[in-house]
C-alpha cells in the first residue's frame, strides 16, 4: 500500500508528540497509583484503628492522664529487640523497656518480676503466646500489678491459658504488624479513641460485641495526612523540595520538621547530618538547642501560669515583682514604672541586647577572676565543659540590666532581657526554682521529658545536636550547653534561651497552646489567658507581638508576599516564635495548625545566614497552607 507524503509526515508527527508525552504520562501514572495507594494504607488504618478493642478500663486507666505521677515499664513479650508498640509508646512520655521471649524459664520470670516492681505501671504487649504454666504465671503477675495488657495475637489463643483475674487495662489488638502496634500505643496515651468490639465469643469471659468506647483522642495522634484531607505526596514532595534545595545549598547541616492538622501529627521527618561532615545522620529523636523558642516554651509557660492564677498584673510595674527595679535612695533605676505588658510586648524601652559575657574576658580569653574548670561551692554556672563561672556574676548582670539607660518606651523594639530577668520573677512569686516550676507545672505532666535545659545531665551527647563552633568565647565546640551567650552566663537557664527539646516534646507543650490552654485531658492555663497573650497588645504602636509570642505582620492582607510575615497565608490568629540557631514554630487556631522547624544553622558559624536568605521556615510553613487552602477549596 502507498503512502502519501502528508500522510507519512502526519504519522511522523504523531510518534513525536506521543514521544514527548510519554514523561507526564508517566509521572500521571505514578501519580495516580501513589493516590491510590495512599487510600489504601488510610484504609487499613483505618480498619485496624476501627477493630482494636478495650476490653477492660479500671478505673478509666486508660487514656494514661497525670503522666507525672508514673513510671512506666515498657514490657514486650516474645520478641527479643524493642518493637514498634514500645517505641511509639515513647513519643508519650519516658518508659523503660524490658524484653521476654516468648519461652523463658522460670527464674527469667523470677528477674524480671523483680525488675517491674519498680515501677508504678506496667504496659504489655504480648506478642507470642506460649500455652505453658511459667506463661500463665506471668500473666496472672501483670493481672495482679496495675497494667495495661495489650494482645497482638488471635484472641482463641488464651481460651487454653489458665488465668486468674483480670488486668485493669486490657486490649485485643487481634495482629503483630507494626502498624497494629502504633495504633494500639496510641490508644493507651489517648492518640486514638476506642472503638472495637469483639467479633465473637472470647471464652465465657467476653461475648461477642464486648468493647469499652472511648468516643475522642485527648492527646496527639500519628497520622497519615490523608486522615486530614491533605496527599501525602503534595505535602511531603512540598517540604522535601525546600529542605533539601536547602540542604544542598549547606543552609544548615540538618533539621527536624513536624506538622499537625487538627491534634495529627501529619508530617514528621528528619533531615541531613548533625554536622557537615556527615558522619551522624538527625534522627527523630535527637535534641535542638532552641534559642529564642526558649521565649515561648520556657519563659511564657511560668507567665502564663502565674497571670492565669491572678499574682501578677499585667499592667502593674514589673518592680512590684522585682524589686531591684524600684528606685530607691543610693539604688537608681529609670524602670520602676514599666508594666508587665510593656515588658513582654517589648515596647519597654529596654535595649535589645547586652553582652554580659565580655565583662568575664581578659585579654580575648575567659578570665581566671571568674572561671574555674571545675565546679566547686563558689562556680555554679555551666558555661561550658570544663567552664564553671562564679555565681557572683548573676548580681552583675541584674546591676547591668537595671543601670542600662531605657532608650524609647513606648516603641516597639525586640529585646531578649525581658526574658533574661524572667526566671527571677518566677522564683520570687511561685517559691520555686524556675527549672522545678516549669517542671512541676508543664514539662512532667505532658510527658515532654525531652523539653528541658542542659540536657548533658539527663541525654547522651550524640543525642544533641551542636551548635557554633565557638572561637570568641568558649573555644570549643557548643553540643550540649546553650549557645547564647546571655543564657550562658546564667548557667544555661534562662527565659530568652537554654532550653533543648526534640520535636515530639516540644509539640506537646505548643498543641497545649494551640488548643488554648488544654492537653491530654488536663486544662493548663485558661482559654482567657492564652487569647490575652497571643493577641497583638500595641497595634498603635505598630507593634505586631502579643506577650511574648510573636504574631502576623500588621495588615497582612495589604502586603505583598515578599513583606508578609510569617507568610502571606497565615491568619490574625495565628502565633509563634523564630530562634537564632535556626528553629521555628507556629500555631493556628484557625486551621489547627501546628509547625516545628527544628535545626542547627549556625553549625559549624553564626555567619551562615543562608537559612534567612532562602527563607527556609516561611517558605515551608507557606507550603503547608497552601495544601490546607487547596484542602478548603475542594471543600468548598
């Protein structure tokens, strides 16, 4: 047959244009098969978190509430290494782990109950049934002890064990997998509700359809964002794009990242190195010295509390709380008159920074005067390893504070002194150290023991993620003691910087704060209170911050992108703070949104300001509003 020229040019063509479209119709096709299987996975879970059953809650044991009042053993049954239940279990609070293996001899029982009976609560997972009596001893053990037992295995197994009694918190998660397992350690923390019932007869014990329901989740839930409306695949290819042109481009040498929607962790991922040397990959777990989240983390929570208990006034003088601030005879100060408010609005008049340390240097060097390289009576404050300074230097800095000249009140000017001077004015209201309040009143009961100041004394160092490598003061490496100088001289503790957290922890005491003032079940501060504090105070003043939390820039729907802090999404409602090592958070009440940006940009120096150049943080935090937004429109 005879083709025509036309005709074979047409054809020619034809094969070019399916050639050149070959490349999106393949990343359609993947594309589509990625939604696909994402709709499958939120299905299982969804049927796996629908089938766990709680059968039996003493008491309402579970969700665990009163956190600080527990110490947990973590025990695992018939598996030999740390599972997947005792792992997740650990993103609620601290648990010790012990480990059995699904045949052990009596005297192993005999150890290990030894061992449990250190602590107040045992959670465990029994992953292998051994129809033997050593086995049914160590189940009527835990029946007898206050625990929680959780089942991954079929639940006709246990019909030929001969158990007494019952566990006062008892759950059938019917599988082994690891997804099970998550689903299950959630449910006892109170991540996930309760709603499973028994699909038949278990014994003459449980009849078909038993199940306890626990209608709601009180604390966070790891989930897909699927869960929340958002593609897996839109948001992690979003963050992933900018982390990694980041990373590329040496902006910081790793990061942690965090997202939730609506009390769901959606999105949780670590990225790059400790350093850029490569030799430590970030992991999940790993600590960030926060910087100036300190202010909101550290500083606002000891605030909040005592405003919230009516001792102190916001808009009474900060003397009446510190009276080193009242001006007195031989005893000058220009500050006696500033407010609470002004002060934590930083519109105080106070100087944006001193630099305390300089006055301990001698000739470029920490002075002998003021150092020793070990603690005694006389050197408290942990500087450094090997860097005690003396605990007269503390009266030093508050005579600095008070005797630098106010400059304007009355405009905003950001300052880190506020913060400096909080801790002592936490001390002298509360009768507590300010490391104890904080503890007493937020960090334990959350569960967030991975939110604490110098986190040497309770975390290995290759748990810490360092910092500057410090060539103007300390002369070391800073891994494991605060960076900022001002917190340094304090001895790490401070309301402006200090504290180290993991992404996990600090996201407990920032959904506290995003569901205004509640978590996991316990009412922290007032809802009053947080909507005081995270409202703009001074907008006259062209002043955008609320007490100590920072806030959108003023007329944020006028601005262009460029100028529009945080981003041009975020809402009026919206909070948060940034940190000069590198690290951010933001919350929504609007959208329900949480975001953590955890890193060490000023590893291995504090000149690398790539991360504010690339606007790394912002950029991110657009994205995942712009997956909310898309979410809305489809709504809509």
């Amino acid at each position: 047959m005879k083709i025509s020229k036309s005709g074979f040019l047409f054809k020619i063509v034809l094969v070019v244009l399916c050639w050149s479209f070959l490349p999106a119709l393949g990343v359609a096709l993947v594309s589509c098969r990625t939604v696909i299987d994402q709709e499958a996975e939120l299905k299982k879970r969804q049927q796996i978190e629908a089938s766990i059953t709680l059968l039996e809650n003493k008491n309402n044991l579970i969700p665990l509430v009163r956190l600080d009042t527990l110490r947990i053993a973590a025990l695992s049954v018939g598996s030999e290494s740390v599972t997947e239940f005792q792992h997740i279990l650990t993103n609620y609070m601290k648990v010790d782990f012990f480990n059995l293996p699904a045949v052990f001899t009596p005297s192993d029982l005999v150890v290990m109950q030894a061992k449990l009976n250190d602590f107040n609560l045992v959670i465990a997972g029994i992953h292998q049934v051994s129809d033997t009596p050593i086995f049914a001893e160590l189940i009527n053990f835990l029946n007898r002890k206050t625990s929680v037992i959780s089942y991954f295995c079929k639940p006709e197994i246990l019909d030929s064990l001969k158990i007494s009694g019952k566990p006062p918190g008892l759950i059938m998660a019917f599988d082994n997998d690891s997804l099970t397992q998550s689903l299950s350690a959630q449910l006892i923390f109170g991540g996930i509700g309760a709603n499973g019932k028994l699909p038949k007869d278990f014994g003459e014990t449980y009849p078909k359809g038993a199940g306890i329901v626990i209608e709601k989740n009180i604390r966070l839930k790891y989930a897909l964002p699927e869960e929340v409306g958002i593609l897996s695949a839109n948001l992690n290819g979003a963050i992933d794009s900018i982390v990694n042109n980041a990373l590329n481009k040496k902006a910081f040498p790793g990061c942690n990242v965090l997202v939730a929607k609506d009390g769901k962790i959606i999105f949780r991922k670590a990225y790059g190195y400790h350093t850029f040397e490569k030799l430590h990959a970030t992991q999940l777990t790993d600590l960030y010295d926060l910087a100036s989240v300190t202010k909101v983390s550290g500083g606002a929570p000891g605030i909040l509390k005592l405003y919230d208990e009516g001792k102190i006034g916001l808009d009474e003088p900060v003397a009446d709380y510190l009276p080193d601030w009242k001006n007195r005879l031989f005893h000058r100060s220009d500050k006696s008159d500033v407010t609470v408010r002004e002060l934590y609005a930083h519109q105080s008049g106070l100087v944006p920074y001193i630099g305390f340390y300089k006055q301990t240097m001698e000739s470029g060097q920490p002075s002998p005067k003021w150092y020793s390289s070990a603690p005694d009576k006389k050197h408290t404050l942990c500087v450094a390893p090997g860097m005690f300074l003396d605990k007269k230097f503390l009266k030093i800095v508050n005579r600095k504070i008070r005797k630098t000249p106010l400059k304007t009140r009355g405009k905003y000017v950001y300052s880190d002194l506020p913060l400096v001077i909080t801790p002592q004015i936490v001390e002298r209201i509360s009768g507590k150290s300010f490391v104890d309040f904080l503890d007493t009143e937020f960090y334990k009961p959350l569960g967030a023991s991975a939110l604490t100041y110098n986190p040497l004394d309770r975390f290995p160092k290759d748990q810490i993620v360092p910092t500057e490598l410090d060539n103007y003061y300390r002369f070391q490496l800073i891994q494991g003691t605060v960076h900022d100088e001002s917190a340094a001289v304090l001895g790490g503790i401070s309301g402006n910087a200090g504290l180290f957290a993991s992404a996990d922890d600090l996201a407990k005491l920032m959904q506290m704060y995003l569901q205004m003032g509640t978590y996991g079940g316990k009412q922290y501060v007032s809802e009053a209170t947080m909507k005081e504090f995270t409202r703009v105070q001074f907008p006259q003043s062209n002043n955008r911050r609320g007490l100590i939390f920072d806030k959108p820039s003023l007329n944020l729907d006028s601005l262009k992108p460029a100028e529009a802090y945080p981003c041009k999404e975020a809402s009026q409602e919206s909070f948060g703070h940034s940190g000069f090592t590198g690290t951010f958070v933001w919350m929504d009440p609007k959208c329900g949104l949480l975001y953590i940006f955890l890193s060490n940009r000023v590893c291995p120096t504090r000149n690398n300001n790539l991360i504010s150049d690339l606007n790394v943080r912002t950029e991110i935090l657009s994205a995942i509003y712009k997956q909310i937004d898309g979410l809305k429109q489809i709504e809509d």
